[in-house]
C-alpha cells in the first residue's frame, strides 16, 4: 500500500451540539486523525454549545458569532461578520481542504474563501425538498454552490436535487456507525421499566414522526408486558407528553432526553423503530441495526438509502400510515422468533457504513481534491 502524505484539513460546522451531522463530523474528525491527517475543526457558535467530544489531536477554533439576529440589515452585517471571521480562520490555517457542513454554513465558507486557492466540500445531511430553508438562502446555495470542489450528499435521494450541477462534482458518501463504541464493554444504561421495550430515537421534531408512533403503539393495549423508550430532545416534547396521556399511554411511554451514549441502553431493549414522515438518511436506524436490533421503519425517503432489507434486517411500512405502523408493531411484538431471526442479521447487514469503510471513501475524496494530478496543490497562500 502506498503511504499517503497527510493533508491539513479544515472543517466549518455551526456548533457541535446534538445533532447528526454534528456526530457524523465527530467520527470523521477521529477517523481522518487516525490516518494521520491534521484536522482543525471550526464553529460558528461558542464552545459552550458543545455537546460532543473531539480527540486531543484535533485543533479546535470557535468563532462566538452564533447570535440570533433580527431584520435583514442586521442578519446581512452578522453575515458579513461570519464571512471575515471564517476567511482569517482558513487563512489562518493554511488547509489543503476544507470542509463545511450545513446550508447556511456551507454559503458563507464558499463565500469566505472565494479567493483563497483552496478546495471546499460542502456536505448536505437533509433533504432540501423537505427541510424549510429561507428563499435568500436558497438562492445563495443555487449559486455558491458553483463554486465547491465537491457536493457530497449523504443519499443518493439527496444527491438527485443537486442534479443541475455536473456530476464530476458531486459525491454521495454515507454517514457512519461508530461500531467501536457500540461494541465496547457497556457503559451506564437507563433502567428500562419493563420486561419488552420498543425504542426510538432522534429529535423530537414534527418531521421524526413521534406522534404518528405514539398512536400505533396505544392501539396494542393487549400486551401490557411491553413499552416505549423514546431518546432524544427537542420543540414537540410537551405536544407529545399531552398526546401520550390522551391516548391513555403515559404510563407505557418514557422520553429521558438526550443521552451522551445511548447504546447500551439501545442494546436493552427488543426492537427499533423508525417512524419519520422523511429522512435523508437514518442514522438512529444504522446505530440500531448495529446494535442487534429489528427494526421498524416508515418508507420515507425520496429514495430509500437500502438500509432496511425486508424480512432480512426487519419491516419497512408506508409513510405516515398509523394502521401500518400498528400491524408491523404487533406482528413483531408477539413473534420472538422473527424478533430474533431478524436480529441476527442486523450487525452485519450495515458494514458498509462501518466508520473506518466511510472514513477511507472521505480519504480517497480529499486526497483527490488536494493533490489533483497536475500535482498542484489545494493549499491557502501558496
């Protein structure tokens, strides 16, 4: 094998709170480290937004420009800001590549090193048709995004959208599992209430679905034996508390919030579900299959990733449909076997998005982009 140089890489992220792109740059940033490459991560918030961990190798930069602003002379100057901010933190680095993540911030580090020599990737983890993103900055992506080396989209559903860029300019990379932590010796778990428990896990948002969950399960009233484990935090959990005691199913139901490490409480439990109303990806489905779960999951993306295998690795049911969901829930709740046989596949029906597997598809991306074959390179100032 032929020993590559180590590149210098810059990666730009709102913050590093609890979302999954944050935790997909958290993996990659340790992946790319143990390949040798120097990594420096950089925030548009403070570093008391923080919610993961990066390694010790890894440089860290964070640019305290995370206010809310109001009224559009004051969002344009708080843009600008960003803009100056992130150009004197590339150039202050002097990466081969750099790496943004998130629309908005995808536009302002296009924008911020327009004239800096340098190759940028910009990465999208949502579905742009289903995601509400203002018009201005839908207009900025339509036309920074001409600008970027590369466009790597998580799906090939999400890659379609950007179809009217070439496709030598696009990438379709999926997220990864982080198989070490799930396999390492368990960690603390949450004490689970009952002897079965279907479990869940993602934001509580309106588009993950909980609501349409929390219906399917009240209607299994006849195996009081079991109960749901929702993880995760966000802007629905009073609606869905309120619905849950309307359904008469408080009693049966547990949202603990966002764990720091979920799996061996994950690894508890009997089987998974995912309910959304839309996905780009899945990366609560990958982190349950890997955890030995048969998992549950809505049909719901513009073009399904392949994650769940029908009757293999478990059930796929029609989006939003409460009845569907409830029959896939019953079927499976009141069949060990199928339970286990379905589990028994799951590991290593997902290898494919082992870390190390996607970390060598980002390696052999910026290695592309940084020493292009006339041999020059992507670095700031040269």
């Amino acid at each position: 094998m032929v020993r590559r140089a180590p590149l210098q890489i810059l990666t730009v992220i709102p913050s590093l709170s609890g979302g999954g792109a944050e935790r997909v740059l958290a993996l990659l940033s340790r992946g790319l480290t143990a390949l040798g490459h120097r990594v420096t991560v950089v925030t548009i918030f403070g570093e008391d937004h923080d919610f993961y961990d990066l390694p010790e190798e890894v440089g860290r930069v964070a640019l305290n420009l995370g206010k809310t602003t109001v009224g559009p002379v004051e969002k344009l100057r708080y843009a600008g800001k960003r803009i100056s901010a992130l150009r004197r933190a590339i150039g202050a680095a002097r990466p081969d590549v750099v790496v943004a993540f998130m629309t908005e911030t995808n536009v302002l580090t296009l924008l911020a090193a327009r004239r800096l020599r340098v190759p940028v990737v910009v990465t999208e983890h949502a579905d742009p048709r289903k995601k509400r993103t203002p018009r201005v900055w839908k207009m900025l992506r339509r036309l920074s995004y001409r600008l970027a080396s590369r466009v790597v989209s998580v799906s090939d559903g999400v890659d379609q959208y950007f179809d009217w860029l070439p496709a030598s300019r696009r990438a379709v990379i999926a997220n990864p599992v982080d198989r070490a932590a799930i396999d390492a010796p368990e960690g603390d778990a949450l004490p689970l209430r009952w002897p079965r428990t279907v479990a869940a896990m993602g934001r509580l948002e309106p588009e993950k679905g909980y609501d349409l969950l929390l219906r399917a399960f009240a209607r299994i009233a006849g195996l009081p034996d079991w109960g749901l484990l929702i993880l995760g935090e966000g802007s629905q959990r009073a609606k869905l508390e309120s619905l849950a005691a309307d359904l008469g199913a408080s009693g049966r139901v547990e949202m603990p919030g966002l764990l720091r490490n979920p799996f061996p409480t994950l690894k508890r439990a009997d089987l998974f579900v995912l309910p959304s109303r839309t996905e780009s990806f899945g990366n609560a489905l990958i982190e349950a299959l890997a955890c030995g779960l048969p998992a549950i999951a809505a049909d719901c993306w513009h073009r399904a990733p392949g994650i769940i295998e029908p009757n293999v690795n478990g059930l796929l049911v029609p989006r939003e449909d409460v009845d569907a969901l409830a029959a896939a829930l019953a079927d499976l709740m009141t069949d060990e076997p199928k339970r286990r046989r379905l589990a028994s596949r799951a590991p290593d029906s997902i290898r494919r998005f082992d870390v190390e597997r996607v970390t060598a598809q980002w390696d052999d991306l910026l290695q592309a982009l940084a020493r292009p074959s006339d041999g020059k390179l992507g670095r700031a100032h040269k």
